[in-house]
C-alpha cells in the first residue's frame, strides 16, 4: 500500500477536506495513518473552534478514507466507537 499518497487519492477526501487537513499539518496518507481520524477531528476541532464539523463530513470520512470504505459503508458499532472518542 502506497502510504505517500496525496489525500485527495483517498476516499471520502476532496480539495476542500483535504486543504483543511494540510493547514493542520496532515498532508499524506501516511500522516493521516500516523494521527487516525479521531486526531485529525480533533485537530480541525480546534482549528476552528467556532464551526461545527459534521461527523460524517470529517470523522467518517477519515476513517473511510483510512480503510478504503465510503464514510456510509462503516459500520454502526465502528461510528459510535469514533463518536465516544471525540468527546
């Protein structure tokens, strides 16, 4: 698996998403491997503290993006356990 692709190769990672992630030091699939997506949702959390960050926008779609899966296809169990997390 090529870890040095651009985010924009990933699923569920487009221009505007992964511009976010680049403005908090995530610029690869490798980084975003290396923090996960509850680090990278917490990231932007803080980033921008006075925005709401749809969970399906960000979380789901890091974790899709990091298991090859559309941000919809992640299991129920799996979100919950992403949700518990960011708070």
């Amino acid at each position: 698996m090529k870890q040095n692709r651009p985010l924009t190769d990933l699923k569920n990672i487009g221009q505007k998403i992964a511009g976010r992630l680049q403005e908090v030091d995530i610029i690869t699939e490798a980084d975003l491997r290396a923090v996960g997506a509850v680090e990278a949702h917490k990231r932007l959390k803080e980033k921008y503290p006075n925005e709401t960050l749809p969970v399906c926008y960000y979380l789901y779609s890091f974790e899709g993006a990091l298991c090859d899966k559309h941000w919809n296809d992640i299991h129920a169990t799996r979100k919950r356990e992403l949700r518990e997390e960011i708070r």
